[in-house]
C-alpha cells in the first residue's frame, strides 16, 4: 500500500514515516500541497494524508484541487485546530474521515486500515454488481425465436428510459428475467433492483410494506419503516402479478406515477420517490378493466411500454438450448459432469407443450440430473416423458390447436394438484409452482369452483 503524506511540519513527516513504515507501507512525503497534486498525477497511492493549515495551498483547496481534475483518492485530513465545523467542511469537499493533532500512533493506524476495508468492500462490490449486470444482461437471454430476439431488442431501446413497463405473459415464461434485463441494461444498473410479489402478501399488509408507515400508525407499528419504493430509490421497482392489486392501492399506485412521491401509512406528508416502476401479470388487464376489477387509468399508466412474453410452446426453438444451459448449470451446482441428451429425450423434449413454461423445463432438467445415473440424460429420467408420448399419438382427425391442448394439459394438471392436496389450495399451488392467487384465477378460469 502507498501512502502520500502532506504536511509542512518535517517533525510530522518524520512521525508520520515511522508509523506507515513499522507497518511496511511505502509513503511519500511532501510540505507543499501544489507538488502534492503534480505527484498525484504522475504516480499511483492508494491514501493521502493531508494537513489542513498549510503556507500557499491549504487542506481545503487542496481537495477542492482534487475534485477539479477528477482524481479520485481517499484521503484524510489532519489539523491541530480542529472544530466540528472544520471537519464536516472537509467531509462536504470529499474527504473520507478526519483526525485531530495530536493523534495517537494507533489512531492513524486503525484509520487507513479502516480506508482500506472500506475501498476493499468498494471495489468487491462493483465486481458483484459487474457480474449480475453480465447475468442479466439481455444478451445473456438465452433464445433462438425470432418473436423473443424481438423482445430483447425493445429491452434494449427502452431500458435508459423512466417509463413504466408492462410485462405480460404466462407463469414461467420468464418475465422477472426480462425485468431485470430492463433495469441491469439501463442507466439504473448501479442502483438497486427490488422486487415483490403483489399477490404473495395479505392485502393488509400491502400498503406497509409498499409505501412504509410511522410509528404507531396501526397495532404492530413498534417503529417507523421504509417502504419498498423507497428501497427501490434511483433504481427499480418489479411489481410482479400487479393484477392481484387491491383496488384501494390501485388509486395509491396511480398517484405514485403521476407525482412520483410516497405517502407512508399514517403519515401527513408525502416524499419524492426516483424508482422505475415495472409491473407484470399473468392476466389479461385489458379484459379486467372492462369487468371493472383493474383501474382503467392505471391500466393505461402502467402500459406505457407493452411487453408480450410468449409462452414456451410457442418458442420450440428454445426448448433444446435452454434444456443444454440447465445442464450446464446443474452440473456445476452438483459437481456431475455435463450429460447429453438421448435421441428420445430430445423427441420428448420438443414434443411437450410445456404448461409450466421455462420454470416446468428447469425442474425438469434439474429432476433429471439427480436421478440419471448414465452419462446421458434417458427419455425415462424426463417426468414429462409419458405426456410428451401421448401428445405424438393424437390422430389426424384431432384438434391441432396447441393453445386448446396446453390449456387441456393445465386444466388436468390443477385436477390433480387439487386430487392430490384434497382440495388445499395452498398446497396445491406449491405443487404446481404458481403463487396462490394465480391458482384461484385459473381455477376459476376453467370452472374448476363449480360441483
């Protein structure tokens, strides 16, 4: 580590040169803030510590200096006059901490190191963030479909922009993923990506846990809370299955768009909010609205940006290079090594229709590397193997539809969920891997309610 020492006290130097060098720390030392600065730029150091009251260039414009030529450091000020309004000053021109003379040998010490934690976590953090902005980039969406490539190329477009998206499609199609392509691909990458599932929190808890709430605003509000928007604050905010939406938020969430500010749970005064609002849904809004469950003017707020995930099934193209990369993926989660896919997996595969989507795919994959034992992954390992045979037996005076025959498959599905569960809902969407509110809608949807 090195270290650039500024001080026109040569005893404070020489201190300065002992305790950095017990501690094997190179340093360079200099009386005058000017040289400092052409040091600065012509070596590298990792701290500077600076003295405040100086001859010619003093502490202060010594890091107005800094800030001037965009050379960013991490440094420490020093003065023997020190006052709370000296070092809230140099806090405000950029510098990391401050010390008063004189100082304790142990006090510089635990400072830089205290520096160096802190540029370490900096610096580990911005690899993290780095890799997760690869992860869901959209070039890395796996697909080869054109209606997909399409989608990806609006991802694209849209993502530097602050509208608010409406991402619709069926369970497992991957809606999420486009969401956080939409945020790691835009200029909100840096800051955070929250999500929450609008029908996976009981309606009264909703409103807390979205907008926050005061202390005392309801029984159990022991102390204030911060609610996910504001979380989400200059970045983005994924309001998935946005159609379970109570219609009293709804009127909420509309405000938030028009104002772009929050009003906590028992508060008297709103706060201005910088979250990109994306929202998803496995329902039809548009038909909701015309029956009177969804807010037309939200409707229209949150469509701002219409994305149409299709579902996998209509993407025959992807079920075999994403069926490879869940290989490849739990491979390495289970320490096995990469498995090929037999002739009659493959016909297996491509002959499914897939009423769980990409989700169904992965489980499936993921089902299939722990229980195959050969190097290949066997049409038998596959658990969709017997529904993809029938589906090849149909005969020519069959209906070819494939959205009558996906929707016959879910239809059978939820039957047995429900056989199986004895008519737990709660379980039976477990079963099925949709969230509980996405199976009352389908169950209703296919007259499953009635006797």
């Amino acid at each position: 580590m090195r270290i650039l020492v500024i001080d026109d006290e040569e005893a404070m130097r020489h201190m300065l040169g002992i305790l950095l060098k017990r501690e094997g720390w190179d340093y360079a030392a200099f009386d005058d803030a000017s040289k400092a600065l052409s040091a600065l730029e012509n070596d590298d150091f990792d701290f500077v510590l600076c003295d405040i009251k100086m001859p010619g260039l003093d502490g202060y414009g010594f890091l107005k200096a800094l800030k001037e030529r965009s050379i960013g450091k991490t440094v420490i000020m020093m003065s023997a006059y020190g006052t709370m309004d000296s070092a809230i000053e140099c806090m405000k021109l950029g510098a990391y901490d401050y010390i008063s003379k004189p100082f304790k040998s142990d006090e510089v010490i635990i400072t830089l190191k205290k520096a160096l934690e802190r540029e370490r976590l900096k610096s580990e953090n911005a690899r993290l963030k780095a890799e997760v902005s690869k992860e869901y980039a959209p070039a890395s969406i796996i697909t080869r479909d054109a209606a997909m490539s399409a989608i990806l190329d609006l991802v694209r477009k849209v993502a530097d922009y602050d509208s608010p998206v409406l991402i619709t499609g069926e369970s497992g199609t991957g809606k999420e993923l486009v969401a956080r392509a939409l945020h790691y691909r835009g200029c909100r990458a840096d800051g955070p990506f929250v999500a929450v599932n609008c029908g996976a929190i009981p309606a009264q808890l909703l409103e807390s846990e979205l907008f926050g709430h005061v202390k005392g605003a309801f029984t159990d509000a022991h102390r204030a809370k911060q609610g996910l928007f504001h979380e989400a604050n200059e970045g983005t905010i994924f309001l998935d299955e946005i159609g379970e939406l109570p219609h009293e938020l709804q009127v909420k969430l509309l405000r938030v768009l028009q104002e772009g500010e929050v009003r906590r749970v028992g508060d008297t005064r709103s706060v201005k909010i910088d979250a990109r609002v994306v929202a998803a849904t496995i329902r039809d809004l548009k038909a909701e609205v015309e029956k009177g469950s969804f807010r037309e003017d939200l409707y229209y707020r949150l469509n701002v940006i219409d994305i149409k995930v299709p579902p996998l099934r209509k993407r025959k193209a992807d079920i075999i290079p994403l069926a490879t990369h869940f290989i490849e993926k739990y491979a390495k989660m289970f320490g096995k090594p990469l498995k090929s896919l037999s002739e009659e997996a493959l016909r297996a595969l491509e002959g499914y229709e897939w009423p769980g989507n990409v989700r169904e795919l992965e489980n499936a994959i993921e089902r299939a590397m722990i229980l195959e034992d050969t190097p290949m992954i066997r049409g038998e390992s596959l658990p969709v193997y017997s529904h993809a045979g029938t589906l090849g037996r149909q005969g020519p005076d069959d209906d070819l539809s494939i959205k009558k025959a996906s929707e016959s498959i879910e239809r059978e599905l939820i039957k047995k969920a429900l056989e199986k569960t004895h008519n737990n809902k709660t379980r039976a969407a477990l079963l099925l891997e949709i969230s509980h509110r996405a199976l009352l809608y389908k169950i209703k949807s296919y007259g499953l309610d009635r006797p």
